[in-house]
C-alpha cells in the first residue's frame, strides 16, 4: 500500500502519475514511462490502474515478458483492463490464439469496464520542443557525438524535468551537472489561508461597495508607480468579468493557463505577490471629524450633457487625455466609491491640493464620467450632483447594477482596460466589510485544500526525481557507497522497485562486493523472473564468483525469453568462458555484438578472450568497445594489458590511467597504474598509488600482493611480511603468496619460518619445486637473482 505521508494527497498522486506516464507513451519516451510507471506501481501494488500502466509501458519497450508476468496472475486478481494488456502480449509474442481467448473471456464479463490503459483519455502530450531535444540527444549518444549529445539532453531537461530519459543520457557520458543545477530544490507547498489570514500589505484599499480606492500619494493615479512583473504570469485585468465573483476559487484558476503535465510547477499561490508599492500609508476611510473635502464647483451648463448618454469614441479619447493632464481628479473619480458616509474614501486635504496646484482642467471643457456608484442612492448628498443623479436613475441601484457599472466603467479607457490590476477586493487589507472568517465558504475551503493536495502529489513526485538522479549520478561517477547510501534514504516503498535493487547490485559489484551483489540479484530475479536488463552484469558476477550451476540457469533462462537479447548471449559467452571453451565463447559475444551495436561490453569480453591467442585482435575489439562507449573503463583496462604485455610501458600507463580516471575508487586500476609505473623505474611513486589502492579496498587480495612484491623489491621486508600474513590468513591454497612468504623470512635471516613456510609451498604445489630448489641455495640478499614467482 501506499505510505502513510501520502495517503492525504494519494487521489492527486494518482492523476498526477498517469498523465506523466500516458504523456511519455505518446512521445514515444518509452524508457521514461517506464520509470514514472514503476513509481506509481509501488506506491500501491493492489491499485490495478498502476499495474495496468507499467505493463503497458513495459509492453511498449520491448519487455513483452515481464508485462505479461504483471497482469498473469491468479483468476480472482486479474480484472478487465488486466485481460485487455494479457491480450496484447499474447498478440506481441505472436501467441494469437492465446490473444483471441483471452479477448473472448474479457467479453463475456457482464460487468466489462474498459481499463483508463486502453480506453479513450485526454491526451497530454510532451512540448514538442522537449521531446525532440530528448530523442536528439539520444540518437547523438548512439552516434558517438558526445558534445551535441550533452546539450540536447541538458535542454530537454530545462525544458521539462520530468524526462528520465534525458538524464539517463548525461550520466551514459559522464558530463552529469550537479543535482541543484539541474533539479532546482523548491520549497514544499504552503496550505492557501482564508483572506483574513494573507499578510496585510500596501495594496490599494477597497471600500464597503467593493471599488478600489487610490493612494492619494500617487495623486490618486493608480498605476504612475506600480508595474508589472513582466517575468511572471499577471492574473489579474482590469477587463470586465464575465460572472460575478462568487468564489475565490472558481475566478482565481481561469487566470492561469490550462494543465499540462509539463509545465514546471509554479510557486505556491499561498504566498502573496507584490504587485504595488506604495511609499504612503493611508487609513482605511477617509471621512474624518471634518466630513469629505470640499471639491471645486464645475460648471454646470456641461455637466447634465456629459451625464445624458454614454460618451463616443471621440469624447473616450478626450477625457483620456485629461485624464493623463489631471490624474489627482479622474483617475480619483473613476476608481473611488461612496457608501455610507464612515466608509466613503477621499484623499487628505494636503494630497488633494497638491493634486489641483499640479494639473488644472481648462474651463469649459466636460469632464471625464465618473462612476456610477458615486451616483448611487447611497452616497453622500453631494449639492452638485442631486439633480443629475435623479435625472438619470430614479431607483436606486441595487448589487448586479453596481456590478454592471464597473464594467462599463472598465471598459471605458483602452490603457486601463487591458493593463494589469491590482489585487483584487478579496486580497486586500480587511475593511469594515471585508468578508469575515466565516465567510470562508466550505466549496472555498474545499477548492483551497484541493489546491494544495494537487500541489503536494506534484513536490512528491519532483523530490523523488531529485533523489533518485542523486544516486543515479554517484553510480555514473562511481561513487559507490555514496549510490547506496542515497538509495537507502529513499521511501520504503521504493526501496524495493526493481530499480533500486538492480542499482544496489551494480553498486556492490562495482566495490568488488560479490556477496551482496549476489544477493541483491537474486532479490531482483523474484522480484522480475523476466527481466532482461542489468543480466549481463549478473552473469559476469556468476563467472567471478565460479558459478557455473547458475550461470547455465540463468543462460539457458535468457535465452527461452528471448533469443534476440544481447543480455542472453553474454550470459551464454560467459558460460563457456567459464568453462575454458574459448572459441564458443568469442562466438557468442560476437552475436551479442551483432544483435546491439552500442553494446560495448559485447566487444570488451570478446577482447579479454582473445588477449591470449591474439593481441592485435583483441586490441581492435577493445577500440571497437571504445567507439561504442568511451567511458567503458574495462575496454580502457583491457588496451593497457595488451600493452603491457606487449613492453609498451608508455602506453599501458596511459590507457590504465584512462581507466583509473573513469573509475577513481577501482583499486585494481590503481594497482595496475602502479605496476606499469614500477616497471618504468619509479618505485616510490608505484608504492603511493599500491598504498591508495589498498586504503581503497583492505581486502582486496591482488593489490595486496603487488605491495608485497614492490616492498621486497624495495628491502622492505618486514613490511612484505605483514601484507603476505595477511594473505595466506585469506587465501591460504595460494601457492604463490605462501612462497613469497617464505623468501621473505628468508631475507630477513628467520630460516626456520622460511623452511616451514616453504615445506607448506611444497605441499600445496609439487610442481613448485624448482623453484624451490633455487630459493634453498641463495643466500641473504640476493634477491635480485631469485625468482620472484
């Protein structure tokens, strides 16, 4: 089931994960539908929907098997949508009879529904933009052009984070961007608070009749200081509403574009935007001890005509420009409102005298229309407008009339019709009749705490992304230990995806761990008996771990799934290189190599099979492994072993630091580098990267016995002693490490140790006896005529 931090938000995570899923199906991004789908799959494995989802995606990148595994369970778990996608991996393995019967018991179910993985859905595709830089990158990767590659994953990435198989790509070339950089951290989504609640900022102040009122600071013009953040989306305009607004909610959604599922998730809109700024404090009613200010008579021959009919194009125009000349007068008039007289708003007596002394009208010219809902019934007794007001409206005016003169009063200049606004009379500072806590309506709570349960599956799945492109990274790096650790803090029910566990194998195999790599394979195969990827590195781990039992198994398993596999015929190659037959063996990693072309590990063990009949030709497949995949640090190993064989020290230094640089924390590259290093002359250099080699890994045997040898070499006896103790305590049939032993005690002048030592070499190899012998008549130190085996 699914976690107990999800299960508030789980309906959201839900709708979330199948558009993002059905998104990357129809662009053809089948290796990110996959990821996202095996995610909504863990979260709640009895959920058919997810189950129906990841084996469509499995279905539709090649693993016909393993989708068929997820929905072939018992009679009573399948449900229809199960029988539709068992149908169609009966069609894709050409079993159609099996097809045709499993359509026909689907039919016969009386309570058929179609499944929402195969019936009609609104589809959400990718950008375009994003998709094709995806499949470019890709498609650039394949062709070894690894620049072009990076750039086009890199901006597929900024376009839509959410392409899994974009970041795959970086971390194949090794050019990964820190996390950060890529997956910006965002903070985790705030619950919306009721109006009263918003924090009070210095926003226009809107009275009991619902009108903004201006900062008298600005001369009453409204927008000389205020601009819009051109870099985010305005949701307000002042354009006349087409409804009413009843509810915060239901207006405050159709301001934001449409969902797509590949919009990067926007800032909580708990958190209030500041739109205006105002330098002036205002109280929230002007009318004071004094009552309203007194405004300057105009004539009254002009006012009735200005007041009879709507005002033409032409007369719009004019007061425009008036408008402009006196701001403090009819920008004041457009936007201020009356009420009753202790809420009615003005300016101060000082701002609207300086106000007057800035702009003057001309005498004789009409005024610009003010508001309606200065003419309403319920305003003041202004003496200079009672018989305009009654000539034009002889009723009252009631609410949907006063919502029908703000538009028209919106409407009437162009430059603040279709400029930005504003907050609205819900956002701003509480009035005397601002709405109260309970006007928090329950479909407003509601709309809010869907918002945010929306906003919660969206962080959830973002931070996952983030977690696992960390691990992801650490494994491209070959930062091992780091890779589990990441892997370890991820939600429980993730932890045991296929996934994770294939990374935690490579991971382990990647330290030299065998046995938890073994381990973690294992719970991989039953977790997915059909799966077909990360096999190749299970049946080379088989081969280490002289497994021929189940590496026949497993072979022999691969191949009945399908022939066609590169993983399959790895399997077998390794398998008969196991068993000594090395001409069978480089035949079936040629087919591998046939069979997928950018498989660099085809080429790279056909090349360890032939380094020791052929150098020339393993060389070539080492190159070929390398066109393939630069970054394959074991075709790098391979070229400097064929080099160092061939007394090329030079070029086998080269190619094992090529190698130790892909691979840092290898400690059998770094005792590689430091034997080549040793054989041009340089000992004490040599000693220094055996010593890192070892602090990299305490027991690992190899690199332990190289020391061994270069401190002998270097008189070092005492030190050689200890390494080699340390070695026949971990490996005590190995002939080699009981005989250089025994030279030591010998040089150190312990002759009794060295002749048991010795004695026990015999025993364990008759055939060393040669050189035996000729350890037995040197004396002290002279070693440099002695075999060092």
């Amino acid at each position: 089931m699914q976690s107990e931090s999800t299960l508030s938000f789980y309906p959201h995570l839900c709708q979330r994960f199948n558009s993002l899923i059905w998104s990357c199906l129809d662009s053809d991004l089948t290796k990110s539908a996959v990821f996202h789908a095996e995610r909504y799959f863990a979260l709640d494995r009895t959920n058919h929907e997810s189950r129906h989802l990841y084996a469509t995606a499995l279905l539709r990148e090649g693993q016909t098997y393993s989708a068929l595994n997820l929905v072939n369970g018992a009679k009573d778990e399948q449900c229809t949508g199960c029988m539709e996608v068992k149908a169609r991996c009966y069609v894709t393995l050409g079993r159609h009879r099996k097809a045709r019967e499993t359509l026909e018991n689907t039919l016969q179910d009386a309570n058929y529904v179609s499944s929402a993985s195969s019936s009609s859905r609104v589809s959400r595709p990718f950008p375009e933009e994003a998709a094709l830089r995806c499949r470019s990158g890709t498609s650039a990767l394949k062709g070894n052009l690894p620049e072009k590659a990076s750039r086009s994953f890199q901006d597929a990435l900024a376009l839509n984070p959410y392409l899994w198989e974009a970041f795959e790509g970086l971390c194949a070339l090794g050019t990964v961007p820190d996390v950060d950089e890529i997956f910006p951290p965002r903070p985790p989504p705030a619950r919306r608070a009721p109006p009263e609640d918003i924090p009070t900022r210095s926003v226009p102040v809107a009275t009991g009749a619902g009108f903004f009122t201006p900062d008298t600071g600005n001369g009453g013009n409204l927008f000389r200081s205020w601009k819009p953040e051109i870099s985010q989306p305005q949701p307000f305009r002042m354009a006349p509403p087409l409804n009413p607004r009843d509810s915060i909610a239901s207006n405050d959604l159709s301001f934001y574009p449409s969902d797509n599922s590949f919009h990067v998730h926007r800032t909580s809109r708990s958190q209030p935007t500041n739109l205006v700024t105002q330098t002036t404090s205002r109280p929230l009613s002007s009318a004071d001890e004094g009552g309203p200010v007194t405004k300057k008579l105009r004539s009254t021959t002009t006012q009735p005509e200005a007041l009879k009919s709507k005002p033409s194009k032409a007369s719009l125009d004019d007061s425009l420009k008036k408008a402009r000349a006196r701001p403090a007068l009819s920008f004041a008039n457009i936007f201020s409102s009356s009420g009753r007289r202790s809420q009615q708003t003005t300016s101060s007596r000082t701002n609207a005298t300086a106000g007057k002394s800035s702009a003057q009208p001309a005498t004789g010219h009409p005024p610009t229309r003010r508001s309606t809902r200065l003419l309403s019934g319920t305003g003041p007794k202004l003496p200079s407008s009672k018989t305009s007001r009654d000539r034009r409206r002889p009723t009252a005016l009631t609410r949907n009339q006063s919502i029908d003169s703000d538009k028209e009063d919106a409407s009437l200049p162009t430059e603040i019709a279709y400029s930005p606004s504003p907050p609205s009379a819900a956002l701003s500072p509480r009035s005397e009749v601002s709405p109260s806590p309970s006007n928090w309506t329950s479909a407003q709570e509601q709309a809010a705490q869907e918002e945010y349960e929306s906003e919660l599956a969206e962080h959830y799945i973002y931070d996952l992304i983030r977690r696992f492109a960390r691990a992801a990274r650490h494994l491209a790096t070959y930062d091992c230990q780091k890779c589990v650790e990441e892997l370890e803090r991820l939600p429980h029910v993730h932890q045991h995806s296929c996934t994770v566990i294939a990374m935690v194998g490579k991971a382990h195999y990647e330290q030299q761990d065998f046995a938890s790599a073994e381990r973690a394979f294992k719970t991989l195969r039953k977790e997915d008996p059909y799966r077909q990827w990360d096999m190749e590195v299970y049946s080379s781990l088989l081969w280490h771990l002289q497994r021929s039992v189940e590496l026949s198994f497993l072979a022999q398993e691969l191949l009945n799934i399908n022939p066609q596999s590169p993983q399959a015929w790895i399997a077998i190659g390794n398998l008969f290189s196991l068993q000594k037959e090395r001409q069978q063996a480089l035949t079936c990693f040629r087919r591998a190599a046939q069979l997928d072309p950018t498989c660099a590990y085809a080429h790279t063990l056909s090349g360890h099979e032939s380094i020791d009949e052929d150098l020339d030709k393993a060389i070539n497949f080492f190159q070929s492994a390398l066109r393939a995949d630069a970054r394959h640090y074991n075709a790098w190993y391979g070229l400097g072993t064929c080099y160092l064989r061939m007394s090329k020290i030079r070029l086998a230094e080269y190619h094992f630091r090529k190698a130790a640089e892909i691979h840092p924390k290898n400690a059998v590259l770094l005792g590689c580098v430091g034997m080549a290093v040793e054989r041009r002359g340089d000992r004490e250099a040599a000693l220094a990267l055996f010593n890192e080699a070892v602090r990299l890994s305490p027991d690992n045997a190899l690199v332990r016995y190289r020391r061994a040898k270069i401190f002998i070499s270097m008189r070092k006896y005492n030190a050689a002693i200890e390494d080699l103790e340390f070695l026949r305590n971990s490996t005590p049939e190995e002939s080699n490490v009981i005989f250089q032993l025994a030279k030591a005690y010998r040089l150190v002048g312990n002759v009794l140790k060295s002749a048991q030592t010795l004695a026990a070499a015999r025993d364990i190899s008759p055939k060393s006896m040669n050189k035996i012998n000729k350890l037995l008549q040197t004396v002290k130190d002279e070693d440099d005529m002695m075999d060092e085996g």
